[in-house]
C-alpha cells in the first residue's frame, strides 16, 4: 500500500512531493509539470514578494481562508525553499520572483529533484474503503492510506488541467462552485482582428471592475496582463469595454484637410482602422459632427461581448468550496484522509505569481497536515 498518493504532477503537486519522504504521483502521461513551463511567458513567475496581507487582498475566494493559508506559508519561505533546491531568485517589476536565469526548466528540475515516483495512468474514480483509498485507472488498481487531489482546475486542458479532478472530489462527497476560466485570454465579439498583434495600454471595464495596463489583440480577441486579470468577471458580465486612448476634438477638426484619421490619432493605423473602419480613411477636415461622436466613443469606450477562452487559461474561478477544507492541512472536512491543494479550491488570483504562490503555499500546507496524521 502507498502511504501518500498524489494525483497530478503540476506546480502543487510537485512542490508537495519535495517535502515528502517518499513521494508517489498519479500523473495522467507520466509527464509532469508541463503547464508549469508556460508561466510567466516561459521564465516561471513563481511568487511575488507581496506580503500574505497583501496578497490575500488582491486574491479571489474566502479571504479568511486565504489568509491563512498565505499567513503559513509566505512568499519568503517559498523563495527560501526554492533556493535550498538550487533556485536563485530575481525580483522583477510589481515585486515578481522568478528564477535568476529566466528558465521555467531549472524551476520544474529542482522540484523533480526528490526523485517521486510517477505512475502513469488517469484517476477514473476514487472509493474509500475503511482506512484507505482504492484508485482506479482503467489498467490497475491503487491503494493509498492518504490521497492529494492536485489535479489543478479546467484551464489549459493541453497540459493535462482539464477539470476531472472536481468530478472526483463530488463523488466523494464535495460540492462545487461552477468553474468558469481565470487569467484567461478573452474572446470578442465583434474581434479587432485587423489590429491582431498591436500591444497597448488600456482601460478595461467588466460590470463594476475595472483593469489598467497592458493588452494584446489578437485574432479572436484580446490577451495580456490586463485582459487576463480582468477575464474572470465576464462570467457576471459578458459586456466588456476597453478604453484605448482619449480624443481632441477640436484638433482633430483642425488638422490639415488632407490629413486622414487614422494618421492623426494617436493609437497605431491599423488599430485605427480597426475600430473605425471607413471613417479611418477620411480626410480630418471632412469630418462631421457623427463621425467626430463615433470616433470618441470606438476610442474611449469601445464595447463588445467578451467570453474567457478556456483552452489559454492559467487559473479557474470556482470549485471545491473552501469551507469544505481545513486551511491548516488542506484535509477534507468531508473525507478524512482526503486532501485538496491548488487550483482545485475555489480561490484565484491575478497575475505577477499570485497563482504560483497559492498553489505552493496549500502544498506545504498539506505537508503539514500529513505529517501531523501519521
């Protein structure tokens, strides 16, 4: 019988197994940790040196609970730990950690180092049986006396976060909040395609959040810091606004009549054209008072429905409820002996290693509360 079965081997997972003695993981190829080498454009943005007050602020979900968890195990124990595993942190702007040499894959390597034992196969269910779990593949079955769910939400189903791991836990007894994609890029209807690639500082609106900084259009839509921090507020919201830049009527009347629109503002052309189709190619000395009224408002407050992109999202809105875990141990208070780590709860966070931190800070968590239960 294994002591401690872990099923997924991504970020919490594996930051769990590099305190375990002899850590064992279920992961659904036998490769782990592939989403892990995407964060942070592939350089791993693994915490932020925001204090756990801070922190919990900005994060998504029950804040007591946040609270403690980010309380227990801080930023700077995370960084601490990362170093004693060979990784040196840089702290970019905003307060971003990541690895001194900008490579995701020394980060995945120095969490691989306690040697886990991978078994390949994919979680078809779990059944608790007195004292211990049987897991069944589809090939073998598993006894376990404890098991970790560390599956990760239903973001970037490639990587293997598809959203099994919530059905495993309502069969043993959970409830879910309905998962929607966080940190997510965004789909827009209609899209700017004509702008695809242009970068731009924004102004984004959801409902009642609003979201400064950075966007890249893309051809379904938008990506970027701040389409990503902004996306989980489309499931109350679809309507989205972005505000791109502010207009001088008046000396936009006044340029030179031979002078067209998309040349005198100041928003890239083909953004321009994007926006303001025909009326992009108009003279600015030609223009009336409608066309002056459609270009503030395209620039100022352009509008269209908005819809988070599954397939590209790093986080999930929703799942197991944090009230149904104990924030000192991250076990069940449903199923004894059961634990729950990362994105599997129903706790997000923004960009700039807020996710990251999360996900490490429950695995230790966990940690604790396994070698509390012997």
């Amino acid at each position: 019988m294994i002591d401690t079965l872990i099923i997924g081997g991504g970020a919490a997972g594996l930051y769990l197994a590099s305190f375990l003695p002899k850590p064992v993981i279920l992961e659904r190829d036998g490769i782990c940790g592939r989403k892990l080498l995407l964060t942070g454009g592939g350089r791993c943005n693994y915490t932020n040196v925001a204090s756990p007050e801070e922190m919990s602020g900005r994060m998504n979900g029950n804040k007591a609970f946040i609270r403690r968890v980010l309380y227990s195990h801080s930023s700077e124990e995370i960084i601490s730990h990362m170093r004693s595993l060979g990784i040196e942190p840089a702290e970019e702007d905003q307060g971003r950690i990541l690895p001194r040499n900008g490579n995701a894959e020394t980060v995945l390597s120095a969490l691989l180092s306690s040697r886990p034992r991978i078994i390949k196969g994919c979680a078809g269910s779990i059944e608790k049986h007195g004292g211990s779990f049987i897991v069944r593949t589809g090939t073998e079955s598993i006894e376990a006396r404890r098991v970790v769910l560390a599956t990760g939400g239903m973001s970037y189903p490639q990587t293997g976060s598809d959203g099994s791991g919530y059905e495993l836990a309502r069969k043993l007894g959970h409830s879910l909040t309905a998962p929607y994609p966080a940190l997510a890029p965004i789909a827009l209807t209609p899209s700017l395609a004509r702008a695809e690639g242009i970068s731009w500082h924004v102004t984004l609106s959801a409902g009642k959040r609003k979201e400064e900084g950075e966007i890249i259009i893309t051809r379904r839509g938008i990506s970027g810091p701040a389409a990503l921090n902004i996306s989980r507020f489309l499931q109350d919201d679809p309507e989205i606004g972005i505000s791109f830049a502010s207009i001088d009527r008046d000396k936009l009347r006044m340029e030179s009549g031979s002078r067209t629109v998309k040349n005198a503002l100041d928003i890239p052309p083909r953004l321009s054209e994007a926006l303001l189709g025909a009326i992009a190619d108009r003279k600015c000395g030609n223009l009336s008072r409608a066309d002056l009224d459609t270009i503030e408002r395209q620039l100022t407050h352009f509008k269209a429905k908005g819809k988070a992109i599954k397939e590209g999202a790093m986080n999930t809105r929703g799942g197991v409820p944090s009230s149904e875990i104990d924030p000192r141990t991250m076990e069940s208070r449903i199923v004894q002996g059961l634990y729950i780590i990362g994105d599997m709860i129903d706790v997000d966070g923004p960009t700039g290693g807020f996710s990251l931190t999360w996900a490490f800070a429950t695995a230790w968590c966990a940690a604790r509360g396994l070698s509390l239960r012997k």
